[in-house]
C-alpha cells in the first residue's frame, strides 16, 4: 500500500464507503513502510552528492559493471572498492569515464567534483606499504567532495618526518591516519593537533603484527583522546567517517 | 633557554656582542621547544573551554585531591574519571563545587557550562547495565559544553523501542552508542541516522563476551559506514571525540 | 498518538474537517509504533504463560525487590537469575511465594503451573560441576510449563551411565545437555537421539579450559547435526528455546 | 550374532541342546548391537524421509560418486555439500536426476519431495555475500521436506528493510538466520518473532572479523533468549535442526 | 534386570512358559548394561589397588568428608584434589588416617602402600615454584604404588643441574616433567632419555605467560620425540597415566 | 680429544711424562663430551631397533634421497614423514625398498620387521577426514616393532559403533586415537579402557575449528584420567610414544 | 667424585695399582660437572659484583627473610622483586641495611655501590602508572653498578615532552623504555637514538590492553631496529640486560 | 627556511632591517627541522658505516633496483631482505656487486668489509629449518661489520650438542639464538653465558605452533634474566641490534 492507496482508503472514509473501524483495521495490516513514510532525516545535507558504493569482492566482472551501469543512471559518482586489476580493467572497458587505481583495487567514477566538506581532510600513512590503504581512504574523500592533504611514511621511527608535517597536520580539519606494524602514528598524530583522528590499522607487517591485531589493539589503546578506529585496512569507512565530519 | 633568552640572543647579536656563527651554533644545541615556540594549531577554538581531565585510577585520594585543587586553579571544568565511592567522597569533602557520580564513579567540577557545541550530542545505551559507560560518556559531553539527548535501553532484541527513537536520534549531530555482548547497536543507529556514530564496546556480558572481545570486533566489522569505535568501556572517550565533532 | 488519536483524527476526515492532504502529513510524522499497531504475531500461543525474566546480577536487593513485586502484578511467573544469596534472602522476605535455589542463584515465582509444553524436555549434565547451569536450565523449563526429566553426572568418560540412559533421553521432545571440560556430552548424546539438543558449554574445569571456551568450541564443533549452541553457562537461555521448540 | 542367531540360540535353549549358563555366557561375550537391538527411539518419525548426507570435501569426484550411487539405491534423497565445481559437474554427469549450486558447493538428488514439515522455514541472511550458506540452508531445509521462505539482504544497518518483513518473518515455525561481519541480524530478528532462531555466523567480512570469529561471539552473546547458534558457514547444521524442530 | 532376571527368562524359555518371540521382545527392551554384561577388560591387572579420587573444589567440607568416608568403605586408597586448607583439616579431623599436604592441596589416605610399578618414576620440576603441581604428581604416583624419586629446581636456565640428574633421571621407567614460563624442561629432559616423558605445564609465570598457555603451547611443539602433554597444572592427571604406563 | 687421547694422556701420566696437575688441568678444558662417555642409559632395551626419522618438509627431493641413502646404511628402518607426491616418488625411484604412502605423505623403509612391543598397539580414528594423521601413527608404530589394530570411523556422535569395538578396544597395550572437530573421541575410548590413551588431534573441522585448536582444547581437558595429548596433526609423535610405552 | 678424587685416581693410575682402562671405565660413570670442571667463561668480567637475585612471590616472609640473610653471607648486593608491603616490612625489620620500594615492591640491599657500567643508562616511561615497573627497572640498574638517568612521562601523544630530552636521551649508552596501553614510545624512542634500545610492556590500561597484550604486540612489532623486548611488567629484567650491555 | 636563511636572518636582525620581536614571531613559525638544527647524537660512532637496509616485499623488481641504485651511490653497504628468487636475480643481475641468498632472501652488496665490532657475535639455530632466519641474522650482522660465529642444529632436545659448543658460545660477546616450535634454545644458551641473548622465534613447525607464537611467548616467559626477544622470523631485527651492541 503506498500513499496513493492510503489516500484512496482516507477517501473512502470520508465518502463513508469505508467504515472508520474497518479503515483502522486495514492499516494495522500494513507494514508501516509500505505506506511512504520515509524516515524522518533533519541531516539530509549531509547526504547530498553521496557516492554510490560497491563491493567488488564476490561477484564477478559482468556483476560488477551491471551494478555500476545501473547506479549511475542515477548517481554522478560512484566507488567500487577491492576490485582487482581484472575486474577494473572490464568495469573501466565496458563504462566510459571511470577510473582503476591498481595499488588500491578502487574503480572511481566522479563526475560531480562539487566541494561539499567544509574544510581539508588530512590522510596520512606510516609506511610506504601502507599507501593502498591510505589511497582507497583519500579516493573516498575525494569522490565525496572534500579537499584532501595526502602525507605519506611519516611513521613514528622517523619522529623528525611527523614534526615536519605539524603545519600541514594541524591545517586539517578531520585526519586520517593508517599505519600497520605497531600502530603507533595515530596516538603521535593525535598528541599534536586537536582536531578528530581517525585511525586505520592495516594489515601490513608479519610475526606477531598477526596481520594488523598488533595495529588495532595499538590503536584503541591510544593515549590520545581524539582517535577513534575502524576495522584493519577499512580505508574506506575512515574516508567516509572524515567525509561525514567535514560536512557538519 | 626562554623567549627572553632568545631575545636577549638576537640583541647580542644585534648589538655585535655574539658573531652571527655563535649565534647559530647556540641554537643548533637547545631543544626547539625552550625557546617557546608553541606548536601551530589552526584550530584553537577546539580548545576554548576544555576540562582538564584527571584518571583516578591508580592514584590515591590524596593525590586525587591535590591534582585537582591545582587544576581548578586555572580550569573552569574539571573531570575526574574511574574514582571510588571513598575517593568521590573525600575529593568532593575536601573540594567545594564538585559532584560525585556513584553509577560511573565520575568526579565532576562544572562551574562554567556555556554551550560551545554546535547541536546536539545524543548518548546511547542498549541496556541497563550500559548505563554506567554511558554516564561517563554523558558527564564527559556536558562538562565540553554540549546538550546532550540520553537514551537508555534500546537494544536491537527489542527493535520497536529503537524504531521510537528515530527521530530523537535523527536530531543528534553526533551519537555515542555503548553495548555490551554482541555490540550490535552502533549498527542498527548508524543504518537510521546520517551523522557519525562513535560506538563504545562495554564489559557487559558473560561466558563469550570475554570482557568485552564481543561487542569490539562486533562493532569494528560493522555494515554501517558512519560508526567508528573507542576501547571497551571508554566511555569518555567517546564523549571527548563527539565534543570535538559537535565544535566543528 | 494511540488508536483513539488515530480513529479521531480518521473522524475529522470523515466530517471534513480535516482535509485529506492534512491527515496524511499527520500520519507521516507519527512514529508507527504510536499508533498502537501491535507487530503482527502468528505465534501468539508461542508467549503464553510467559514468565518474566529479571536479571540481578548489577541490580541492589532492592531494585530487584521492586521490579518483582511490580512484574508480579501482572505475570503469575517471573524468574529472577544470576541473585546472590544475599539478594535471595532479601527478595524472598519481602516478596511472598518466592523460592531461592542458592546453587544456581535462581529466584522463582511459580504460580501458574499449567504445561503448555507437548512433551517432555530432558535436562542433562556431564558432571555434578555442571549442574548448577542444568539447574538454572531446568527451573527456567519448568516455569515455562513443562515437564522436565533431569539426568546428572553421564559424562563421556563414564559411557555406561550415558547409555543407560538412552531410553529415558529418547523419550525427550528436546534436550539440553550441560558440559564443561572438553564438552563432549552433546555429541554423543546427539548421536543417540533424534530430536534437537541444546548444548550449554559451561565454565567448569582449569587450565585449558580457558572459562569455558574449550567446551564451546567443541560443541560448536560437534559432529552430530542435531546440536545447537549457546553461550557458556547459559542455562537460562537452553531453557528458554528449548521451552519454545516443546509448545511448537 | 543377528536377531536369528539369537533365536536360534534360544531354541537350543528350549530343546536342551544349550545349558542356560552356556547360553548366558555366549551371549556375555556378544556386542549387544550385534544381536539387532536397535537403539530405542520414540521419535522415529523425525526420521523419515530423512535425506543421506554426504561431505564432499576430501573425497575424490569418484569416492563422490561410488558413495552417492550406493546411496541413492535405499535412499530418495541425497545432499552433497561442499562440492567444488569439478566433483559437482563429475557426479551429476555421472548420476541422473542430480542438480549442482555452485554458490553453495551443494549437489542434490531431490526424488521424494514430501512436505513433513508443520509449518514454514524462514532462511533468512544479511547480506548478499551471505547467500552461498544461506543457500546450503534452504537446500537442506527443502530436501529434508520443508516449505521454505528465503529472505536476502535485510542487514540491521538498513533496518528499514528488516521491518518490511516482519510479516513473512512472523509466519515462520522456526527461522534461520546467516550473517557475517558484526553477526547482528539474528537478534534483530529474534526480537521481533517468538519462534526458534538458528543463527549461522558466515565467515564473510575482513580484517577483524577474524574469518567469522566477530560473527560467531556477537551470536553467542545475542540479547535475544530465542537465538541459539551453530558453527561458522555451517548452513547445512541450522537447516537439518530447523527440519526437526518443524517436524516436531 | 540383572542376571538372575535373565537366568529366569531363560529358565521360562526352556520351561515353555514364554515364547520365544517373546523372549526376545523383552530383551530388546532393555538396557544392555542392565543384563549385566561388564565390559571386557584384558588389563583387570591395570586396576588391581587404584585408589578412589575425589576432587575437592566445588564441593562442601561436609559433602568432601561424606564421599571419602564412603569411598574408605570398599577402597584402601583415596585421593581427594584441590582441598584448602579449611578442607584439608575438616577432613583429617572427621575421618582418621588422612594426611592433608597444604602445598598442593591433596588430602589422601594411603593404607595399602603395595607397591605395583614395576620400576621407579621421576617427578621433576624446574623452579620452586612448580613444587605444588610436583607434588600433586609425585602423592598421586605413590598411592598409586609406585617408588618415586624427586628431583627439583632444575629448569633448562641452569642446564648443569640437569645434566648433574642424567644418571638419576634416566633410571626413571617414565618421568613426570612439571614446568611453567617458557616450558622447555621436558624437551630437554627428552633428549636425555629414553622413556616416556609426561609434561605437565604449570600456571606459573607473569604477563605473557598467560597463566600457563606459553608453557602449554611450548611442550605441545617439543622438539623431543616422547614427550606428551597435559593440562594446565594437571599433576595428578600426569601422575596418573604415568602409573599406568609403570604398571605395564 | 676421543678415548684415545684419554688413554694417551694416562699413559703418559703412568709414564710420568705429564704431571698429575697437568693432566687435571689438561682435563678440565676439554668438553666432556669429546672423551667419547656416552649418556648413561639403563633403558638401551626401549632403543634397539629403533628406526631414524626424517621430517621431509622444507628439504629438496635431492636432500631427503642423500639423507635416506646415508641413514639406510646404518639403520635397518627408515621413516620419512610429510614427504609430498612428488617427494615421495623421487625418494622410492632412486631407493629401492622403499614405500610411499600417499594419504598420509610417508615413506617407508621397512627392512627389520622383528616385533619388539610386549602388546597390540590400537590405532582408533574418529571419522574418514582423520585416516591421514592415523595412517602416520600406524606407520610408525609398524616400523617400531608393534603389532597394531586400526580401527577407523567410530566417532561419538555414533556411539554404538565404539561400543562394537569395546573388545577390540581393550585387548590393547596402548591405544592412539586421532579426532579432529570437537575431538571427544579420547574421553570416550579413555572411559572404555583402562590402558594409557594418546590423543592426537586432527586439524580436520572448519570455522570454530581453528585448525584443530577446539580439538586440542577438547583433548587437554579431558575427563578420562588415562589421556595424554600431542600436537595437533602429530600422528608420528603419537605413534613414537606409544610404541616406546608398548617396549617397557 | 670431586677433584680430590680425581687426582688420587690418576695418582693411582700413576702407581700402577689402578690400570688405564680401569681409570676410563671409573670415569665414563661419573657425571662430569662433579669432577668441578667449571663451565669456561670468558666473559667473567661480566658477572662481578652481580647481585643476587630473589622473587618473593610465592613465598612465606620467613623464607624471604632466611634466603635474604643466607645470600647476604656471600653477596654484597641483593635484589628481592615482587615483595608486599608486609614481606617488605618483615625483611628490612629482621635484616638490617634494606631499603623497601613500595611502588615497585622491591627490597634492596645495597652495600657494594661501585659504578661498573661503562656509560648512563637511561629508564624511561610513557605514563605516571607506568613508574613502579620503571622503578623496579631503575633499582636493578642501580644495584647492578651503573649509572641511571630517569624520565617519566613522556608518552607519545604528548611528543613535545619526548622531543624536550632528545638530548637525555641521546647520552644514554643503553635506554630501558616502559610503556602500557599502546606501547608506543619504544618505537618513537628508538627512532630518536641510535643505541639499544629495550623495550618493557606494561600491564597498564583497560580493555583492549589485553592485560598488557597490545602493548607486547606493538613493541615486537617495533618500526625502530634498534628495539628488542621482554615480558609484561619484567622491569627487572630490562634492567638486568642493560646493566650486561653496559658493562661490555 | 634552511640554514642560510637563518643565517640572512640573524643578518637582518644585525643590520637593524628586521626588528628583535619580527625575528622571533618569524622564526615561531618555522617547523624547527626547517632550520636544519641536526638530532644531537652522541654516540655517532653507532653509525659509522651502517649499511642502507631495504625492505623487498611489496615493492617490484624495478623499484628495488632503483632504490638500491640511488643508496648505493651514497653508501658503500646494502642490504635487502625479504627478495624472492626472481628479484634477486633481476637485481643482482643489473647492478654489480650484489650477491642474492636464496634461502633467506636477502640480497647484500658488501662493499665496505671494514670490521668495527668489537667482538665476536655468535648465530645458532636450533634446527636445519631455523636455518634461512639465522642466515638472514648472519648476513646482516657481518654487513655491519662484525665477526660472526654460526652454530646450527643444537636444539635442547639433544642438550649434548649444545653443551659441545659452550666454549664457542662463551667465546661471543652477544648471542643471536633463532628457535621455532616450542622456542626453548635462548633460555639454554641464556643459561650458560653470561652476556646477552637476542631471541629469534621462528615460524617454523606446525599445528599448536600457530605459525611462531608458541616459541614467542616462551622465549618471551624465559627463566634465563639475560634475554631479550624480537618479532616471529626477525633475523635482521635481530642482527643489528647485535651490532649496534657489539660496537658498545
């Protein structure tokens, strides 16, 4: 029953076809959405100009640009996460205007560019094996209408590297830093700006990192106050946090 | 070697007193932050107003005690978190203005409670026995100068008291959701809101909750893109990082 | 907005009063559940005879006191788990026609005793350790109306006594098998029934039993297909289904 | 020593030919199975038409083959699970009347197609990922005589979609519930019927999903007392203990 | 029924008093272990003086006393485990002839002290602080019948206290290796000789000893060839089987 | 310095050419070892015929080839474990008198066949998956001189197939038993029997499995007192141990 | 047989009473650390002045005391770790000349306090809960012979304090570095000098501490190379190891 | 701002064409790096001829010859660890000089061999499949200019190898010991020298294993007071700290 019904039905009460008990009967049988009543949303600005986003993983190339056709019949931009080269090669082929980043596995189609996040967003790694991750967290950013200051291996080791980067650090309104092995750039970073902190363990290192839990404990056992944490190499749901952030 | 050390060095120079190489060379050999040079930060407004925060744990009344008077001295707002009912006691016996919290064991001086947060924060709870890390994240949200919207015992097994609280949800500009076992909250708020949800696992539970394992990695893989997660049972630093989010 | 509000405002429409456009920008902004659509429930039998269910453990004597005495008016049976002895003297006072059973902390109100159950549902432990936890289960199967068979102490070890027992175990609708240790008591009683088995890892044994996990994942593990888990030490929750799976 | 063994044995008992202390010790000396008293089983009706169940994983295409060919000679119904797609081509080229899934790994000779269920079987899962054990589940369920009612993609971050079910949910005798990441959805669901909830933790997800572990404690620890769980991606286990529980 | 009730049956089968069809029908009916039949058991010898054994923990002084004064009824020997100290001395005062050893915890009562081994076992341990598990161990193999020889202190830190045992520990049938932190004694102890060695892991140790997992998990991976592996502080498990093996 | 040299040395001391004190001084820089004083050993007996063992994981085909050639001509019997195909078909093409099995990934020279164990060794496995690690334990068990009983497919969940074997169970010295999933198999055989049982878990099982971890887990905590456990998937540490146990 | 016996056989071999091959078989019997062939040891150097070393733990207050006043015999120095504030009170009341630390436990006994090490060593902590095991790090150094430099709190998210005593730091021939929660500063730390750094995890924190385990994980996975580790809490042995690197 | 800016800076302030207070406002502003103010180091001899040290994995063929290039233009030594075959073999192929070690996947060009450690550092290894993490320890101990002593194959489950090398390992000024499966070699090297002990887990073994953690944590939980642990398979960690010690 959608509203046209529901209207329908309120005038059949009023034309007295329909008896009001029988009216209230009618609705308690139906499931609430059914009747258009959309969520109630104060925050809709901060949905405008949303990507669209898939998963790549787990379902085939054909799939993927079936999907991808279709949303953006109705959507200016749309991020396809963990593809690999293959997928991105047939999506890319098979619809004009997107773009494959190999080192992330992210197939990008961005043709709204509007700016819609109030100030910059910083995306900072430790190491260089930390940069797929970095890369699908600053494409997100991106493609959600945010300007985007990429720092790279600025890792705790090298303590000299993040002091130099204090400026540019503390220009950002909302940061994202990613760092495997012991995790330890977001409790650094997020001692020297005052800004939210969103860290990413990724799954970079070996032994003990056991595949980025070494990270992750790291992270949520930070002694800065400012850093919160999503799940091991979720680049992209740390861009999406920024993105939400920055728009406020 | 202060500012005014630096200054009387540039005067000697100046003055001829101290050769320009001199000069140099005793400024190769200070620690950079001596001659105050205060770290950039863009976003001091973030700062304006900030309780100084004070872990009771691990230290004795007296130390407690003594901490704070000296804090209070230049801070509007002092929060002391993780005290016993016999710290609560004798900080607040031997400090005027402050109020103790039994449920969350928060200490808490208020004494200026201007609003500086842009909206509203709303604190989330998925039962009863959340309450005390949801308290800690509420005294933690009002004392940075927020309003803050509590609601209690709305877990997902009971789906229609969440469904009632759509809207008050939907006016938050931040939410902090805690849970306890299998943490699932965070997801099912962050699926009706827009806004960032910072999700606070809690030690609730027994037997396979493992103290809070549960709800963690329940909330790190959650399907919705808008949560991010603090430590098992911080509530407080939820409630700092929303503060930050609602400055912005 | 309750079902009154709802056949009033359908009466304004009727009369014209209200327009139609009108009552359905009403409608829209009215949480669902405010109108008193109840969810739609095919196994309404499935909750009669119901008992509530009260959780003391981080609850004062007191609280839980109240919350009995006020669940009591309207509920002929409520249980009350996890109380210490303390709590239980204390509920049991001031409350008539409660009884404490101090081995599984169980506090009970059995005043409606009718069997709603269509068979009877075995109650099984491995060791006399277990058997607080098989406590716990049976009450919560006897107070939801069924008839019980308890079997204590047939662990795998000692697999004569577990095949003694074979008849009486056949002659149950479900069962529930409580185990610590290895937790290998499902399996092999799985092996010899037909019916669903409800395995409860408890947190009985040292060492490597880790709490409890070494049993739950056995049974997690179990090679007969009739095996079900639930989390370690929950008796209560075994009860619980398995009093469900008998009225079906 | 078969049932005729035994009367044979008893004959010479009658006829003198064997002393009653001979026949006693012979008789000591015999595994009680082999005289042919079968286990005593009160519910032999869950039994029939109960399918043979192969495991594939392992075994060579021909093992596969040879055993499902004997099989199939007393049974109508055979599942195989966990079958690549090879072994699936293999057999059912091999054996007619066979259908391979390769979503699932499931291959199926469907030949008695009984409804011996009481009522209707909801498989319910989160996400589209989730479909291949889902699948395994309604293959099971089906085989085992049941009428089925899948339901995909209704994850508790759109809970919108949850509630547009709550009908075909509620008509459900017993409901399976698979989902991976944070494991969620079987206490959403569980909150909203009265019936048994099977919950099957996926191993779908990344980082600190920890291979469906994240999934299988958030199940474990549901808030919901209808949920019980089985072990992770094993759809085959939740739809063979739904099928006895709707036989029931 | 029991012999006698079969030895009738047979006797009214012979007498023609009940058919044979009849005969059997009844038998089928009962629990094979009712008839009587005792499990076959070539190694009776294996079990001539075991003592009774009783675990303490979990149980009443008063419920510990009743058990082993029943048990001394039929049996010369019995161990009681885990006892504290206000057990170890109700016990010994209510029922003469025990001792209570508060070091581990072991009440026993050892009036048949035949030796049964055939040779000597070595109970070793590698600190002072695995003594109570030692000694678990070494009353278990002693009221089990077996000479003992104790060596302690001589953990793999300090290799030339072991290699000044070599004599000793290889006059040893089987050896008993107690060892907590990094458990590396038995596969030193292994390579020294040729008997079996039982490795007992204890929960001795700090941080990431785990509460004795370092240890298990390092005994488990032994480089020795005749090394196998018990519980966590499972003394008298290790004591038990190595009396086994001495009774071969 | 070999015995030679010792005995040159006395001589020379006799001779008096070398001072006593020379020859104390002389003695003590050498490593005992090199005087040729082999370990003292009173079990020499559990030694002879032992057959050498090499583990041919992580060395080329050329490398085990060479090794075997070289062991085979000292040593009657030759184990090489974890041998893959290819390995395996090298190994017995270039050595005659070999013999590859390739389920369990053994190589076997067999050449002294002389039984030396006092009894039959039963090597017991819980389902078809658990052959591989038991074929390694019988194999084993054979080239050390036992007889051994296999005895394959009686896991719990069909607990009438182990009552069948009880007999063949207990006319064992020592039994090995691998299981994999939630391993219950050595409680239940350990309860039948009264000999030492080897457990060995089996990484068989999927999910909750964690690689045979729920199985070792199960063994570690077993009830039966007469268990030991080895490393999971340690069929030829199993077998060793045995065998070593079935020569006392 | 000690040297004495030694020199009066090879007197005898000299004399003729004892013949040569006589004298070897006498030897090959004797244990050789009994002939007082002390381990050769180049580094003695290293081992002057080491203090004894005493874990209290575990121990009665009289033991401690009679080990303590035993070893004060011989030794100048003694270090009693992991001693309550009764034990610390018992010894230094009955021993004269021990100093009680009650933040770390420690009681010390420090007669000979000549400086050994060749350079400063520097013991360092991230935050103030951390000092009493950077307490029980610096009494070792101490007791050891060398010269300490303390920093406290200098955690990571307050770089500003780290970077303030590069110069500190920098003078130190070896740092200990103590850190709980995420364990960072090692990693910062190590990147600011160039000598050995180790690395002590604290069991400071609260849930995802894992009790110390996030921290243990960080440091092993170290970005710094010039990082090794030792145990949770093992302040004395950082200490023990720096004081050894110094002292070469 | 670079040092000559600084420099022109103090010019102008002598000049009298920047004011005192304009100098220092334009010098707060600077990152203090910038200035070109070096870490004070006092212990640069640490770094004299320390090789360049790249990390292979992750990084192409192409990448790791560039970068080789370009440090090798600099600095005489280079060290690449973690290479495959097929880098190795480009790199080593299109720069001269490199020499690529299969088993340990390091590449090394050694073109300084100066000798500045001041003793001998010993490698051991506890078994043949140790082998590749020693080499890579050894490779990268000899690079920095160390004499090195490799001992191999003396695990303690044959303790009479190891005691055959007490002098060699007494003879070494640091000790890098690498052990897989229970990782209890350092604690019996630990125990017969007196300097220090770097323990290497390895991953090598299998099952219980879990891939090194078993030989992590008893390495970690060792009784020996002189060892200190890097990350599972860290050979190089390992190595340089040797050095960075060995030039003390």
């Amino acid at each position: 029953m959608d509203p046209d019904q529901l209207r329908s039905l309120l005038e059949q009460v009023r034309s007295g076809v329909v008896d009001i008990d029988v009216a209230i009967a009618r609705m308690r049988h139906l499931p609430f959405e059914d009747l258009g009543f959309a969520k109630v949303d104060h925050h809709r600005a901060l949905r405008h100009g949303m990507p669209e986003v898939v998963l790549a993983k787990g379902k085939t190339n054909e799939q993927v640009s079936a999907i991808a056709a279709r949303l953006l019949e109705n959507s200016s931009n749309v991020l396809i996460t963990r593809a690999d080269p293959e997928c991105g090669h047939a999506v890319t082929q098979q619809i004009p205007g997107g773009e494959y980043f190999p080192l992330s596995g992210v197939i990008r189609f961005w043709r709204d560019r509007t700016i819609r996040g109030r100030g910059k967003i910083a995306v900072v790694c430790a190491g260089t094996s930390d940069i797929p991750v970095a890369e699908e967290a600053q494409l997100t950013v991106e493609v959600m209408g945010n300007e985007v200051d990429t720092i790279h291996d600025i890792g705790v080791a090298g303590i000299h590297r993040l002091m130099q980067n204090r400026e540019r650090l503390s220009e950002a309104r909302v940061i994202v830093v990613c760092a495997g092995m012991e995790g330890a750039l977001p409790s650094a970073v997020g001692g020297l700006v005052s800004c939210p902190v969103i860290a990413v363990p990724t799954s970079i290192g070996y032994g003990a990192s056991f595949h980025g839990l070494a990270a992750l404990l790291g992270m949520l056992n930070s002694c800065a106050s400012n850093v919160t944490v999503v799940n091991i190499d979720n680049g992209f749901g740390a861009g999406y946090v920024a993105s939400l952030i920055n728009r406020l």
